[in-house]
C-alpha cells in the first residue's frame, strides 16, 4: 500500500544515508523500521518474548539470585 508521511527533514536524512548503506530501499527500510516498532508495542510479542527468554535462562535455584531478586522487587514502586 502507498502512503505518504511527513517527517522531519534530518530524519529523513539519516534514513536515507541508512537506506544507502543497507542496500535497501526507502519503502523498506520504513517498513522495516515500522514493522519493529509495532512489534515491540504489541503486549503479545512482549509476553512471547519474555517466555522465550525465560526458555532460554532456565530456573534458577541460586539461593543468593532468589535473595537479590526480591530485594530488588522490595524496592521497586508497583
């Protein structure tokens, strides 16, 4: 689909130079860049991302990891 924005003249910049040195096109690299930012907003990626992390790490049954960690949540503001 086609559509037309308006954005400052030093992004657009910076997005040309960036476009160039990516061998992409314009239309990509905006595509590409908004495609990102849908995805890092959207609360199912975020959650999915998380769990995938998570997968990644394991349990930890570390004692002094389990300590730290709920230090930390004591002092966070929720």
């Amino acid at each position: 689909m086609k559509t037309a924005v308006s954005i400052p003249n030093e992004l657009f910049d910076v997005a040309e130079r960036l476009a160039r040195r990516s061998r992409k096109s314009r239309s990509r690299l905006f595509s590409d860049a908004l495609r990102e930012y849908v995805a890092r907003r959207s609360p199912d990626r975020i959650t999915e991302a998380m769990d995938e992390a998570l997968a990644e790490i394991g349990e930890s049954n570390d004692p002094f990891v389990a300590a730290a960690s709920r230090r930390r949540l004591e002092q966070s503001e929720w």
